[in-house]
C-alpha cells in the first residue's frame, strides 16, 4: 500500500511539473514567435513522433498498435503538459485581447 502512495505522489508531482514546464516554454515561444497557438501544434507533433517510435526497442517496426503498451501512469503527465501548453496559448491571447502589445 505505502507503494501505491508513492507512485501516486510521484504521478501527482510530475503531472504539475510538466504543466508549468509547458506553460513556460509556451509562454516564451508566444512572446518570441507572435503566435498564439504554435506550443500546442508543436506539442501534438513532438508527441506523435515520440508515443509511435520512442518505446519499442530497435529490432520491432513503429506501429499504432504498440500504442497499448503505455499504462495511465504514462498519459497523466503528457495530459498535463498539453493543458499546460493550451492555458499558455489562452494567457497569451487574453493579454494580447487586455492591450498589451509586448506579448
């Protein structure tokens, strides 16, 4: 049982840490590149490449099927980083929407 508390504390914590991860890089990328939405789309693109081809060792081809081989565990942190890199999208866009013209 302690286990399971532990892995559910490092879920937690790596879950939050991806989130502010993204929002910050997101953030920056926004203010650098002048658009809104590129942190998402480019999150979506690194995470199609990374969940087909990263899990699989070198001898087996990439396919959509091995997608199964990820548990939760795997999938609450990417969540995290995904509303990380939208709610950065939606902050710049509401400060851009307030009048400020840096952002």
């Amino acid at each position: 049982m302690p286990d399971l508390v532990i892995m559910i504390v490092q879920a937690a914590v790596a879950t939050v840490l991806f989130f502010v991860m993204m929002f910050g890089i997101g953030f920056i990328l926004n203010m650098l590149l002048k658009t809104t939405w590129f942190p998402m789309i480019l999150f979506a693109i690194v995470m199609i490449g990374l969940v087909i081809w990263s899990p699989w060792d070198e001898a087996s081809k990439p396919t959509l099927d091995n997608i199964g081989t990820y548990t939760t565990i795997y999938y609450l942190p990417i969540i995290g980083a995904m509303i990380g890199a939208y709610v950065s999208g939606w902050a710049i866009n509401a400060l851009r929407k307030g009048g400020y013209k840096m952002f």
